[in-house]
C-alpha cells in the first residue's frame, strides 16, 4: 500500500476552501488528490481561452500540504459551448436521436472532430503542469466505456468498415469470416454493412466483432490521449481507472492495462457485489499488469448513492482484505458530498455542509491504522496465487453476442468462488501467452473458443506438470462464433482424449406443459454420478451438458438421465507430467462443484482447507496471512501458524474474529 | 351539496334524443349537465364554420327541463382538421416524434398557433351562449396536464428559456442559481439549454424548474381561457376539472384554484385509490379554494373502465362521506355509456343501448335520498379540520427531480391516516401565507425546502400558540434543490434548537452479499427508542434518518443503532405559547407515526379518538356527526352524542353500522 | 399421411454435400425437402445476375436418390444489395425509424418496389425448374405476418386509406362506420388518416379496420406470387406454411388457404405450448383446407432454439397424435443445426458436426414405424368430428383492438378443453358459410360480432338439428366494434329468447383498497347456481356475465350474487328440431365448464366419456381409434373395442400406457 486518497473538486468548492480542505486531508491521514475529471469547462469557457489558475493554485495548495495529485483529462464531460458547436461529436443511439449535454460520457469515442479539441485541452493541461514535482501520474477520461449507451453515428459506421477491412481485407472475407449463407446474409458492397444491433442472438458474427471493434475504439481512445500527455511529460505514470466486480467486458482490460498503460486501476465499490466478487476485482486487476499492484481509483465511505455506509468495522475489513489482495492505492469517491448535481447524495468523507462526521472519524481511525503498517506492507511480496483461472473476453463476446448466453456465460466467479472459500489464492490468466509453471492449476470456465495457438499453449503446459481443470464448454467454435464442422474441442481432441459431437442445453424442456416463454420454462436438470479418489460423487447437471465419447481419456463419472446417459460427464487424461479434467456440464450447485474442485486441487498438489465460513477469507503474502471476515456475526477459523500476531487474537491455534473482524500473523522466518 | 349532475354529450347521441334524456334525468335526480369538452369538431368542422344548432337545441332543451348547463370549452380534442393543417401544434416527444391524432391531449399547452385558434372557438361559444339564464358556469379543457406525456418542441424549448430570463436574468445567474460546477455542468449561451429529461436524478436543479415551467404554463393556459370567455360573459363562474387522490404533482393548484378560478374542482374515481386517499382527496380540493366548498366534477358509477362497479350501498357510502367532507357538486361521469370510442367500456349511468338498468336505479335510490336532505345539508357549515397538513409542491418537485425520490417523498398521506383514523377533521396548507390560529397543529413531513419567508410563518404562528409536528426531512436544501452548505434545518435552526449535519439514507445497507439492483437491497431499520409523557416509545426508523444534534430542545427519543445510537430521533422546542417537534425519521411504520401523532395531537389540544375499525371514518360538520363505514363487513362505533338520529341507528351510544352503511347524528342545540 | 421431410439448406452447406446429405436421409426416412425460403442472396448476387447453378444440382441430386422438393419462394430474406438500393421497401417503424438488413421479413408488404423485385427473382425459378418431375409443390415466403413489426410506411399509409374508400366510399361513410363523435374524432379529409397505432384501446374502429386491411396484404401478397409461379407452372401446388397454436391473428387463414391456396400448413413447435393447443393446431389448420389433410410444414425434434429436446418416445407422441389429427405431412426443422446465424442453436436432425446423433436415432424409429404402417394410414378417412368450435377472426379483431380484450377473448382453447378432455373430435367452423348438419353441437365462445347473415345460418342450422352453445358474449357489438344502441344479441334475440341489455366485466372491484394498476386488481367471481337434467349445477363466473332476463327461453341456471342476482345465467331455448344453449359466463373454472359442456353434448346426442387423466387424448378415424399418453407418467385407459391392437396394448378392454405411449385399434368391420 503506498496511496491512500480521495477525489476532489475545487473547481466546485472554489479556492477558498483549499488550506482549509488539505488541512482536513492530512488530518484525516489522505497523501494524494485526483483532480479535474469534470472540470472541462472551468479549464476552458470558450474555445482556446483557458482558466487554469485554480488548477495551478490547487495544485500548489496539496504540494505545500505534503499531497500528490493524480490529474486527469476532463474528457468524460466535453462542456455546453463544445457539444453546441459540435453535435456530431455527440453520442448518437440506435434510433438517430443524439445525447445531449447534461449527462457525462454524452460523445462519440470515435469522432475525429472530438479527437481535435482533446488534443488543444490535454496539451495545455501537460504543458502547463510539466513542472510540478507533485504530479503523481494521470488519469486518462474517467470510467471509459459505454455508460450512457453505443454509439451509431458515421464515424462509428465507416470506423467499423475500415476495421472490417483491416481485418478480412475484402467483402467477401467478412462473408466467409462470418459464415453467411443462411438467412440472405452475404454482403455485397461495403456500405451495406452497418454497426447496429437489433437483439441479441441476430447476426451473431456481426456482434462479435461490433463488441471486438468498441472494445479497440475505447483503447485507442486512452493511447491517443496517453501520447498527447507523453509529448508534454515523457516519463511521466498514465492510467485510467477501469471498472469490473470482477469483470468489464466491453473493454480488452489486458489490452488496455498490460499492453498500453503504466498502472491496472480499478473503481470498486464494495456494497454492490457479493464480497466474493470484490476479492476476485482485486484479483482479477492486480493479473491485468504484471509485475505491480493495482491500484483502487475509486471505492465508497458513504454507500454508493444514496444508500446506507458501511460501519466503520465493515469499511476497515474491506480496506486489509484490499491490501491482502495487493492493492497499492485506496482512493476515495469523495472528498465531501456536493451540494448539487446528479450524485448530490453521493456520500464523500466530509458532509454536504462541509463538517467532520461519522465517516471522516472512520476513514481517520482506518487510514491511521494502515498507515502505522506501511513499511511493512510495502515490503510484502505479491499474493500467493498458486491457482489461475483463464480469462479470454472473446469467450465472454461468444456468450453476449448469441442466444446461448441466455444459458451460460464465461463468469469465472463460480469457480473462484470455490477457490476463496477453500483459501487457495488466485490469479487470472491471459490467453495467448505461455502459462507459468509457477501456476499449479489452471481453471477454464466455459471456453467455447476453438484457438491452434491457445491449445498449443495449454499442451505446452500440461506436458511441463500443469493441471488444467476445464468446467463446461471446450473448443465448439472458432473466432466468430460459428461451429466447428468437426466433432470438438477444437486442436484440443488428442490432448482431452475425448470427442464432443455436440451437446444439449437443458433449459426449457419439452414436456406436455411447457409454456411460451423461455424465462418461465423449468431448468431440468441431469444426473451424473461416479468415483473420485474412491468416494462417491454424484449431482446434478443444469443448462448445458457436453455430448462426449472418451477417446483415450478415463472417465470419472458419467450423466444418469435420458438422451445422454451413460456417457462421460468427467474425464481425465494425462499428457506428459500434467493431466487434462473436464467436468462438461455448464452450471451446477457451489456443493458439487467444490467437489470437483478439490479433486483438481488435490491432483495439482495445491493446499486447500475445508470451506471457510461463509464470507470469511484468508489470504497469504509470503509470510503474512491475513484471516477476515466479512460477515456481521463473530467467526472462528483454525490457524496454526507460529509466529507474530500483527493484528488480532489467536489462541490455541484458534483465531476468533468479531463481526468483520480482520487477523494478520507474520510467520516465524525460517532459521 | 347543491349540485347533483353527469357528463352529457349530445353532440354524440344527437338532438332527437334530448328530450328523452332530459325526462330520465329529471327521474334520476339530475339538475345539471356538463356538456361539450370534447365536442370541437362538431361544433367547428371547418375553421371558422360553425354548427351550433345542436348545442343551443340541448341548451333550451335542458333548460325546458329545468336543468342547469356547465358548459366546456372544447381544447382538449383540438379536431383532425386543425392538427393536419398545423402539425407544429401537436405535442412533441423528447424523441422528436409528434403524437397524432386520435387520442386527446395531443397539443403542446404553449403553442401560440394553436391560441389563436382557441381564441376563435371560445369567444364564438361564449358570444353565443351568454344569453341563457341556465348557464351555470364555465369549465376550461379537460383535466389539464401531461396526461399524453410532456411537450419538447421548439415552442417549449423558447419557453423554458424565457422563462429562465424572467426568474434568473442572465446566464451567470442560471449557473449559479443551478450550481453548475461539477460535471461540466455549466452553460455559456442560452441556446445550449434544453427543456429534456435524461432520466431521474440528472441534472436535478433543472429538472426542477423544468417541473416549474411546465407547471405555470398550464395555469398560463387556463387563465388565459378564462379571461377570453369574461370578454363575453363577464361575471360567469370559471373553473376546470383537476385530478388528485389527493396529489396531482403536475401542476400548482393553489395557484390554479385559489389564485385563478371560481371553485375547485376534482375528477376523482374511488375504486383507484383506498378510501382514505379519496377522503385526503376531499379535503385538499375543499383547502385550494378558501371559503367555499368543492366540486365533484366526475366520478364513477360503474367503475372505471371496463372495471365492477361498486355495489349500491358503497355508491351510497361514497357519496355521504363527500358531503361529510364538504363537497358542493356531485357529477357522474356519465350519462350513458359510448358505443364507440377509446372509453367505450366506461359505464354510464345508462346502458349501451339506453334502457335504465341497475345503475340507475342505484343513482335515483342514492339521490333521493340526498335531495331530501339537501336544505339542511346546504345550511351546514364547513367540515370541522383542527389540524392542517402542510401541502409545498416545491417539495415534491424536488422529491421527483432527484434520486433521493426514489426513497421518501412529500406524500401528506402517512400523517392523513394516521388522523383520518383517529377521527381528527383535517385541513391543508398553503405555503408562504399566515397560518391561521384555529389550526392547532400543523404536520409538515418531509419538507426538504429551506425557506426563510417560510420559516418566518412557522415561527410567528407557534409563538401564538401553534404546534408544528415536523416528520422527517426539514429544510435541508435550497430551492433549485441544492444542499445547504451549513448544518440545517436552514432559517429554522435556532427555532427548532436542533443543528442538522447530514442524514443518512437507509435504503441498500452495505452486506457483504448486497445485491447490484437497488430495488432489491435490504432497507435496512434503525431502531429508536425514548419516552413519550411518560409511557415507553420504541420502533424503527426506515429509509432515512437526520443526524442532529440537539442544541436547546428536549430529546423525546434517541436512535439506538450503529453510527447514530444515541443521537436524537425525536426532539421538542418550546417557542413562544406553542412548541415545534421534530420527528427525524423519513419512514415508519403507521403504529409507530400513531404513537407521534397522539403524542402531539394532545400537545395541541386536539380531540381524538382511538383508532376506528379500518376504512370507518367520522366527520364533523357543525352540530352533525358523520359515521361512514366503507367496510364490506359490519362495524360497531361508540359514539355518545346526544341529539337526532338523522340516518342510522343509535342504540346506548353506539351505532352499528352495515356494510357501507351510514349513520348521521345532529347534536342537540345548546339550551 | 404421406409426407416425411425436413428443411434443407444446400445454399449454405454447399454441393459437395448433396450426396452425402441425400443418402443420409434416405436412412432415416426422409422422402421430401423444402429448399430455398432464405436463399436470395445465394440465387441472384447482383440485380438479374442468376447462380442457378446449385438449386439445379441440388433438385437434381434429390431425384437422383427418390427425394421430393418443396421448392420456396425466397423472399423473406431481401438481399442486402436489393434492400441498399431501395430503402424504401424496408419496414417502417411508428417511429420513422426502418428495420435495417441482418434479421428476415426486414420488408414492406406492401411496398410496390419489392413487388417488381419478387416478380423477377420468382419467375425465373419457376421458369428454370418447371420441368422437374420430383417438384412436389411451392411454399410461398416464410411464415407469413408481423413477425418483425409492423410497417407504417407511405406505402402503408396510402394503401389503408385506399382499402377504406374501397368499403366506405367517402369520409362520410368512415366516420359513420367508425361512429367518431366522441373526443372529436370525426375525420374531414384523406390525408388526415393514418394507419397508427398510439396503445390498445384508442379508437377501436380503426384499429379493427387496420387489423383487417394488413391482413388482407398478407393475402394478396401470397396471391400476387402464386399467380406468378402459375404462370410457369400452371398446375403445380403452391402453399406457404404459416403458424398457429392454434390461433395466429394477424391473418384470416380462412381467406389465406381455403380461397387462396392449395393445402393448409402450420408450422408447430409442441415444446412452446400445452398438448392440447398442438392437438388443436391439427384440427385447425385440417379445417381451414376442406376435403384434404394439412401438412406440418415445420416441427422440431430438437426443442424450438437452444432448449431440451424431447425424449424419443415424447417425439412418437407427438408424431402418432398428428396422424390421428389428420396430417398429411411431418416436415422437420432443420435437417442439420447450421454453424452461424441468428438461429446457430436451433438443433436439426444431425449435429453441427455432420454427424448422426441421438436426435437423428429417435427420427429413424419414429419414421421407419411410420412409413410400415403408410398405406393403410393412406386409406383412413379423415378425423371424425361431431362438434364444430365457431372460429371468426373479426371477434378476435375486436378484442384485439379494444380495452375488453384485456379481460376476455376469442380463443377457443377453453371450449376445445373441454371436449378433447373427454375424447370428442372437433373441427373449426368458418363463419358466413352454411353449416353441415352432420356437426352435431356448434360451440362459439365470446363471439361479440353481431352480423344478420351469420345469424340467419346459425337459426338454419339449428332449425335442421343442430344444437348451439354459446358461452359468453354474443351479439353485442357491429362490425366496427360499436355497440348496439338497442338490446342485443344482435339479430338473435328471439332465436334464443333472451334480451340483453349490458354486462358487468368482474375485473377490478370497487372495494375500499382496490388499488390503482388494473393488473393488481383482484378479479371477483360472481356466483351462480342451477339444475342441469336434474342434477344441481353451481360455481363462479369470471370476468364477465351478461345482464339477461328471458323472454322465451328457458332458465337452467341464474347468478346468486349481487346486482345480477336472480337473473339467467344459462338458458336453453327450442327452435326447429334444435336448440340455443346460452351459458353468460365470459370465463370460468374447466371443471364448470365441463359440466356445461357435458350437458351440451348430451342434448346434442354426441357420445363423450368422462375426463381422461390430463395429457392423454383418444381420437378416432374410421375404425380406427388412437389413444395417446403424452405425459411422463404411465396411464391406464378403459378402451372397450374388439378388434385388431396395431400398436400398443391392451387386455380386458384396458390399455396400460407406458409414459409417452401409444395403443391403436381396429375396429372389427361390420359383417
């Protein structure tokens, strides 16, 4: 942890409150400011003309308070007299209606003209702030991404057909790339293709790659602003703060993060997801950027809106679970309440009426206590992660773009889910590159994507000693979406030992009484039942099952019901010093699913212990262990480890922890 | 009650059957008709042709059958003729679409085309109506509002702007007055400002001047009907038909009513809201206009629509509790039941095929029964209402302009139950006038808006010897919606001696398995507990509670959890002869408001009674004592009052009552 | 029965597949395909450029393995050049808004561009394959209707105010016809009429009349494209397969098949709705054609998209009830699940693979079963069916148009209950044609039209024999939707001896809570009791009773509560050799239903058994007779004919049905 901060708005308070306010900061334990995401069109009134003192005067303010500014580009919110000259540079839906100013994120994030007078206001603002020793780093526009809708507009239509271009050369490449023929949808000419859904599960292919070509857009969006910044300051950190509880999935996080920024940064509030999910985000964003911790850009003292805070144990909790997940930055959405506009009830540290309350006395007497550790916890070593799950946005596309993801998606949550709860530590794995030897287990969840490359990579692996656990769909179908001619998983039979020729979604049912509406129809589910490790296993299968023929592959159970029964439901295969598992059945009860788990872990020589009490997690740096719990009623968890008690009691081997109470034990060094 | 009337359209059913209908009628027990709000393009089927014949044949006829006449001007149904020539008059979707013809309410209220063409009709109508003695008065339109959606077209949008120049001069003063500063909220020219709505909570300060706007133009509408009949008809009663049970949030009608017309008049069905809605209902619309009793300007016989219609009794039991409430008028939306039309299921008092059937046997039994009565209800006074609620749209509008609406609300109906149920005659308030005296306690509950003129009034009447009971929010924001920027309750804080810092909205609650959708987060309690005249008080606050601390006033009850356990819940303050009582608890149960209320209806001196059997209700008026049930089963009431039994049965000082039955006692004079 | 087939798409699957495809085929059964309904883009590239290539090859390779085509017209799917050059032929939203390219039926019905279009690309198929012999017939287009929306062009536009001059000569004749003086809905001049839609319930007249017109676009879109095949192929079979289960109200499929075409086909999909709806669809769609068995022109053996297939034995069921429903041909959806497209789950006979699986197992069974027992099947008459359900889609319009069709309906799903239930064979009767007296009870259920012709064949019918029952509303409205300004039923008062004078709908309720959404509020049943042969009969009416009182009829049963109390609620009345039942109930329980119908049949001397456990249905053929189990449980029926078991069995005059089973007897023949 190096960052404890918070989002301020002087542009909004005015100058005057700035020795005031970073007195109050300091008190309060805060070291960096974000500043001037909104603040367009107080940096600029008119076109070319720029009012930059109180940035200047903000800035020179923190720097004598001993804070760090983390500034950004006001580009989430292009000001009135812009969008007013400019409406093409305006957001456009579906239907040709334009957004209008009064909301943020209202552009199009292709528009060249919008493009230009980003140029004039980010090289003004790198020029003139080029020399304050107290720049931390910047923040590129703010939450990127689609919020207030896609946009339609021209630009977005011929980005697309150039995109298309670039990528199959010719109309008859997209046709053939998108396999065309049914339903008259070949292509002619280029213009006839246009970026515009009517409904999920309609010209799927078209989809994908209208998801494919966004998703590029948005990242090209932070490269552009990234080298207007750069021209002015070379050396200087960029970023953007990102979203996901865990996952975003209209931008290439990987792509974004690891190929084209400085810092994987995220915007967290902890009250709107289970805490599963919260632990999996920092998971998920400290995997985004190799080699550094993430960054928390954003996270709430005050519930998101309008809601209710958390207490002030809870918001602690949440804090060391953070820090035990390898944050490096904790940032506060925001200074004080504003008194006006869309989040006028968006609860920051300071009240409306800019008085001290409950919520500054909570993040004091946590921000304190983290600060006391600092040393020590900028000196750990990164999480413990012996685990990686696979995480390929393209899989997820498959799923968001087609019918069948009305069934099942590629969410790893359901198995870190049962990682979490076992207190095995997580990593996420992006595809495409070769897979660590460290990692003892790789989890792919539903992968429907057929890739040479990816199950080359994957052989590679398990032939060094890794075990790759697969749950559900494997290898059904290639880039665009369409299905394999050939029995599956794609590149991946031999190494599975197991042909898949095609399989059942088991959603509806066909029974004398099923009625119209697919969202009404009975989820029936399927037996399977077999051995593992010589205790019987046995469940139930729901919305989709694999129709499999074990080639070479030992089948370890088989599904009970119907159409499928006795065929393989779990397979293992070994391949040089690892092995392959596939469990093909896409969702199924946390219980049965742990089971599989464990057999994989246990497989991978991964430690594991006995499902943890329900939103309690214990996660390990080194020689530090961090036990919390999330939950509102006091916990008991078994750790016999010798050594200090950071934080905490522990006695007799036992660590009894109060309703989101939080235990750190440092490991005796070994001698 | 004066007025026993119904809808009549004869330019539908035409001429040959006035004298018919006139005769069933007069059997019936109807002396006045309301004709012609929607008889436009039959009166004028080519601009500047009229065709009267019909209208002065059902004049004359009704007057033959000493029937008085309310005649409409006929702008809610502006004909196909008119609407086609001009299309810029039709009401325009934020999507730029334009509603057509065929419903009604398709004209945008401040379209100058369309004025002009109103002028024309009117002034034709009211030329040639002025000479008939039965001409009982003027309603303008047909219940006037957004009822096909708010009006976006270039007219409005020229509106909205001058609009802006009269209240804040300049655009400056618009940012200021909006406190545009975060977001990029501010506007450079006044073209760049548009009356639209994103959605809820976005840009709120506008929204709310938006909700101004609209709500003045459509007074602006009326009166400026009003004034074109009184070119002609000089002295004649002028009103139009509102709706409310009891709110209608769209429009100011103490500035309608109070400030712009002759009587207040309600469209008011009492199957689409519980009864006691319908009661609060009478009372508003009876407050709206000072010194005189209201209108019942439609209400229903069969049910609305294609809907059951109530059973005689409850008819009945209907009609005594708006006579119990001061009703004036009683008209039954309608005679006859269309053959055609969008409401061609909506009953009238006749049959489809105009034979009397079972609804106008119930309607000539129940009129009867009324007319008999009818000197001495006319000598009555007006309902007994100690008690006043105090009744602010701008409250509302900020409630509807802001997130914060999604939680609580300006609603009078909570604290109207609570009296209405205890048998306590109740009043509303205007805001910005003196408070009368004879009010012994006034509720104000949920009152956000901080006004200083205001808070002058409140002073000045507790100081005489008033009660104010105050129940959640007080005076927390400013009127564009913005928050204060020092502790509240704003101009009140020594008067109530209680600083406000802050509140705490409890809807959400942050667990750590809070789901993402806010309507599906827990609303979480807190409890409260205290002493109320020495009797133990406790329960629990929902939705939101205020974060005070109390200054000079008495603590009654604290809040007993988490940040704000010991902080006051609710708190008196001695003021002069009267005391102000603050309960800070957004939402509660009804026992728990119960428990409040009879703690300051005793403060105040008011007599009530312990809680009726539900939806029975008493009413005063005078020396008459009303017992309404408006139960399908039969109640018993205790009721020692001395005197004659007028309908009902008394026996030993109790009355039991049948279903929907009704009892009346007449106190005896004082000798 | 004498078609097995599926849909086959060589257009997409290329020809090097014919063979292999054909061959497979042949293995399992199949002797027709249905090619082309999407293949537009594949036959004509560019604008009279035609790659006939691979339709020759592949009708050619048909014959060459015995297999017939069903050959389509393929204009569901414009291509995207032909849609590119002439927007305007694209379906135009309300809101101005076209549907663009990507999804089918993407047209204009009525666009006259798309006309010349459709003309060039159907005569040249015809003309090019006019010498085939295995040419089974043409499907025209696919799935005819509003599938994606209806369109509000200008085509649209002038094409409805065309189709009224036709019906009612001037404005005049429109205003009257849709009785517009009410609201000021009288129109002046042409352009004023717009075919729109705002919501259910505005003007009802035009609504219905919109309702009619686009449904005879359909029509004579199908008939503009037979003429043109006829004019290649003078004598060849032309069809198109439309939908219904059983009802599809966009299109008088009386008009569309029996007038217009040459055999009826539905496509049905038995997972989306109950048994007994699919059991109707067959006895449906065998009536629309007179004198020949319908063709299943699409079902599934997959569930409909991405659901549960049934079991095997389920999919027998379903095969073995449309023969003995009278089908002539069983068509399957798809012959393989293609790879992309919108419907790339959409399960056929083999897998996305190629390869057979399960699904093409259980087609080969079922069909090799079918096809031993074909030439007797060949020789079986059609279904008996004593009882005829009335089926006229202008009630349907009705209610579709107006605010009652919220409450009640046309369907004759609940009359058709009823009598499947207790193994009586229907048929569908069209109306304004004379009725055959070998139906022995014609039901009509809520058939508010009152139309003179039609009921002078119902006092024909019934004077020669038959008996009715009407159950709910008759007679109540005219063609337009305007109700009867005199007592109703229309033109049948004294056929069945009642006066109605209006009804009450029971939704809603008056109570003193009901609240304000229609949804919510609770639906009250009235009572009613009787004596039927003897026997006390009672229960409760839902939704809907009628205001009777009997002139000449007799009362079997009157309402017990209420208003209504006293008055008839079944009445029977003589006339000739038979009789009018008439049961006022718009809704009520199956089992009241039951004893209504029971009644009915029994005067009617039709021969019914006591209800059959839910889900098992007995028809009869001839001599044959079918019992059918399609539920999941086994059942046990008592069958009690002598003679030949052809499948399934029986002993002691019992068969035992395993779960999905099938028994079929053969009567002994008269000796």
């Amino acid at each position: 942890m190096h960052i404890l901060g918070c989002a301020y708005y002087p542009e909004y308070w005015g100058v005057e409150r700035l020795d005031t306010d970073a007195a109050l900061m300091r008190e309060v334990g805060i070291d960096t400011v974000r500043i001037a995401e909104f603040a367009w069109s107080r940096l600029e009134p008119a076109e070319g003309t720029f009012t930059f003192d109180w940035l200047h005067q903000s800035i020179q303010a923190m720097q004598r308070h001993g804070i760090r500014v983390l500034l950004c580009t006001p580009t989430a919110t292009p000001p009135a007299w812009l969008v007013h000259k400019h409406p093409e540079m305006l957001l456009q839906r579906e239907d040709g209606t334009r957004m209008r100013h009064g909301m943020r994120r209202h552009y199009c994030p292709t528009s060249l003209v919008y493009r230009r007078h980003i140029e004039r206001i980010t090289a003004e603002m790198a020029k003139q702030t080029k020399d304050y020793p107290n720049i931390l780093g910047w923040q590129i526009d703010n939450e990127l991404g689609p919020e207030s809708g896609r946009c339609y507009c021209d630009s977005c239509q011929q980005g697309f057909r150039d995109w298309l271009k670039t990528r199959y050369s010719s109309i008859a490449g997209v046709n053939q790339a998108w396999a065309t023929g049914f339903w008259s949808e070949d292509y002619f000419d280029w213009p006839e293709i246009r970026f515009h859904i009517e409904r999920r599960g309609v010209a799927p292919s078209r989809a994908i790659d209208m998801l494919r070509f966004q998703s590029e857009a948005w990242v090209n969006f932070a490269t552009h602003q990234r080298d207007e910044i750069r021209r002015w300051q070379p050396k200087v950190l960029v970023t953007t703060n990102s979203m996901g509880m865990p996952l975003y999935p209209d931008i290439d996080q990987w792509s974004l993060f690891e190929d084209s920024l400085d810092v994987s940064c995220n915007d967290a509030y902890f009250d709107i997801a289970p805490m599963a999910n919260g632990a999996a985000a920092h998971d998920l964003f400290r995997s985004y950027k190799s080699g550094r911790g993430h960054w928390l850009t954003e996270t709430g003292i005050g519930a998101l809106d309008h809601g209710r805070p958390p207490t002030a144990d809870q918001f602690r909790a949440w804090m060391w679970s953070g820090i035990a997940h390898g944050a490096d930055a904790w940032m506060i959405f925001r200074w004080r309440t504003c008194l006006s506009g869309q989040e006028q009830e968006l609860q920051g540290i300071l009240e409306h009426c800019g008085h001290p309350g409950h919520r500054f006395r909570t993040v004091k007497t946590v921000f304190q206590e983290v600060r006391h550790l600092m040393p020590e916890l900028q000196a750990l070593p990164a999480p413990d992660a012996p685990v990686a799950i696979f995480h390929d946005l393209d899989s997820h596309r498959l799923y968001m773009a087609s019918r069948t993801g009305q069934d099942i998606d590629a969410d790893p949550m359901p198995a870190y889910r049962t990682l979490w709860s076992r207190g095995v530590g997580v990593r996420f794995q992006r595809p495409g590159i070769a897979i660590p030897t460290e990692i003892r287990l790789l989890v792919i969840r539903n992968q429907p994507l057929a890739d040479e490359r990816q199950a080359r990579l994957l052989d590679d692996y398990v032939r060094s000693g890794g075990t790759v656990l697969v749950i559900g769909q494997l290898g059904m179908r290639d880039a665009n979406g369409t299905y394999l001619a050939d029995p599956g998983p794609g590149f991946l039979r031999e190494s599975v030992g197991v042909d898949c020729v095609g399989g059942m979604f088991l959603n509806g049912g066909a029974g004398p009484n099923s009625g119209l509406a697919p969202e009404l129809r009975e989820h029936t589910p399927v037996g399977l039942s077999g051995t593992l490790d010589g205790i019987p296993f046995a469940g139930k299968a729901e919305r989709w099952i694999g129709d499999l023929q074990a080639t070479t592959a030992t089948v370890l159970a088989t599904f009970t019901d119907e159409a499928y029964a006795g065929q393989p439901a779990f397979t293992e295969q070994r391949l040089g010093r690892g092995r392959y598992l596939w469990f093909a059945v896409g969702v199924c009860s946390e219980d049965l699913l742990g089971r599989v788990m464990e057999f994989a872990l246990t497989k991978a020589e991964v430690t594991w212990r006995p499902r943890l009490p329900e939103n309690v997690e214990i996660q390990y740096r080194g020689r530090w262990t961090f036990v919390i719990n999330h939950s509102s009623t006091a916990q008991s968890v078994a750790i016999n480890i010798s050594g200090r008690v950071v934080m905490g009691h522990v006695h007799a081997g036992v660590t009894n922890l109060p309703p989101y109470g939080v235990t750190i034990l440092e490991q005796e060094s070994p001698t």
